[in-house]
C-alpha cells in the first residue's frame, strides 16, 4: 500500500509512568476503530515504541492526534511524527 502516512516514535522518558499503558492502548484501539490506525508495536528493548497514522489529511492533523495520546498527556514519552511516503 503506498501513500502517505505518519510514522509517530514513542521513546519513553526516564521517569516512565506504567499508568500510562492502559490509556494509551485504549487511545489506539479508538484510533483503529476510526480506521486512522495501520500499525502498532513496542520495541524488543523496551525503549519504546511506534504506531503509523493513516487516512490522516496532513501533518497538522498527525500531530493534533498525537498530542492527545497518553503518552503525551501524562508526560510519560516522548513523541515525535513523521510524514512517510512510502512505496
């Protein structure tokens, strides 16, 4: 499937907060549900982890979503998105 979708990086903060696990699978089960959800996973090391946003209209968009992940909003990782094209 090619196109443009958003690759969001998850790394954990030091301080990680476990409480934030829960809200934040919750918050990617609403976004698959929503069909904006391509892919999911944690890292093996368990540094963090990575989702890939779809059906997303810009990178505006991207970040407006992420910035309401738990992750975010309970300060436990830190985010980055990216525009990915992909082939």
């Amino acid at each position: 499937m090619a196109g443009t979708v958003y690759l969001v990086m998850a790394m954990r903060r030091p301080d990680f907060n476990d409480a934030a696990v829960q809200p934040h699978r919750d918050f990617l089960d609403a976004l698959q549900a929503q069909g904006k959800l391509q892919l999911t996973g944690g890292f093996a090391d368990g540094s963090g982890g990575a989702y890939v946003l779809c059906n997303v209209e810009s990178l505006e968009q991207a970040q407006a979503i992420v910035a309401t992940d738990p992750l975010v909003t309970m300060q436990a990782s830190d985010l980055t998105v990216h525009e990915w094209n992909t082939r």
